[in-house]
C-alpha cells in the first residue's frame, strides 16, 4: 500500500528533529547509545534518514533526551482538497464560492440568467477580475461598453462605476476574483456607441 505524501514528509522530518534536539542537549550519538541501548550506527543512521524510524526506536530516544514524542514526530496534517460547494442565489444569479480562505481574495464562480441584462453600475473598493467560462458577458466599465466571449479576461479598479451580466441572448458562466489588491489584466474596451 502506497503511503500518503504527507506522510513520507513527516517520516522525512524525523531525522533531523532527533539530530537537533539530541545537539541541543549537549549529547553525543555515544552517550545517546548508553542511555538507549541502541547502536551508534542505528542512532545515526537514524538521524541521517537511512533508517526508518519505528516506535520501538523512537521511544527510548524520546525518553534519553527527555522530549515529547510530538516533538519529534509531527503528525501530518492529511486535508481533503475538495471544496464544499454551496451555491447561493442572489439577483436571479447562482454564486459559488471556490475559495477556503477567510481574507481576501475570494473566488467565485457565477452563472448569471439572460434575463439580467439591464445595467446598474456601482462603486465600491477593491479590485475584481473576471474569467468567462461560456455564454456572453456584457461589462460596462465608466464610460465602457464591453461584450467578453468564453476565455476572454477582464480585470478592474471597483470604484470605478461598473455593472456585469449578460447580454440578454443566454445564461452566462464566469470565474470571479474579489480583493482589496490586483494587477492589470487584459481588458478590451470600446466605446458605448460601439457596443455588440
């Protein structure tokens, strides 16, 4: 049976943390061997990672150097990657986030209906960005008037005035970014008067 990566790093870890606290006790590998009745060889195989660590070895050493078993091995922390989507409805859109993080940025992903299609621009601060996954996104950005197809990027400063949905001819799916920071990104603009 395969062991867990995070696993063989812990067990990586184990040599190192038994050489640092058996030095910083001031104790030779000769007199660790005395106290423990292990082999020299074997404690400094051990400490070089040459030899796996087992509980019938680790314990007398903890013991001998008067530390926590916890102190040398540190037990992985195994988490499952997949994210619990619950997606939530507010305007006619579907929002689900995609990021853990309590801070800022957070990620959405937003399915917008094609009957939100009539603007209404806001301001407010931070800085968003915007992936289209499917369907047509309509962004109006100030005085910009923009249509974005599926792999298309838009990314922008919200304070100034600007309003995303669709374009009224079908659902749209995008990726969003929501924080206080970011950098620019590609953004193709046109006029109103020029608007798809």
């Amino acid at each position: 049976m395969a062991t867990h990566p995070a696993v063989e790093a812990a067990l990586d870890q184990i040599g190192a943390r038994l050489r640092r606290h058996r030095e910083r006790k001031n104790i030779t590998l000769a007199a660790l061997s005395r106290e423990t009745g292990i082999s020299q060889s074997t404690l400094s195989r051990l400490e070089s990672g040459q030899r796996k660590p087992s509980l019938e070895l680790l314990l007398p050493i903890a013991a001998a150097l008067s530390v926590a078993l916890d102190d040398i091995v540190a037990a992985p922390r195994i988490v499952d990657p997949r994210m619990r989507q619950e997606p939530r409805r507010s305007e006619g859109r579907v929002i689900v986030p995609l990021s853990r993080a309590q801070g800022e940025p957070k990620a959405y992903k937003l399915t917008i209906p094609a009957s939100e299609s009539e603007p209404h621009t806001r301001t407010h601060v931070g800085y968003e960005w915007l992936y289209v996954l499917s369907g047509r996104l309509r962004l109006i950005l100030g005085e910009h008037d923009l249509v974005l197809g599926p792999g298309e990027v838009a990314e922008f400063d919200t304070q100034h005035p600007h309003w995303f949905g669709s374009t009224g001819g079908g659902a749209v799916e995008l990726l969003t970014i929501f924080g206080g920071r970011g950098e620019r990104a590609h953004l193709r603009a046109r006029p109103l008067s020029s608007r798809e």
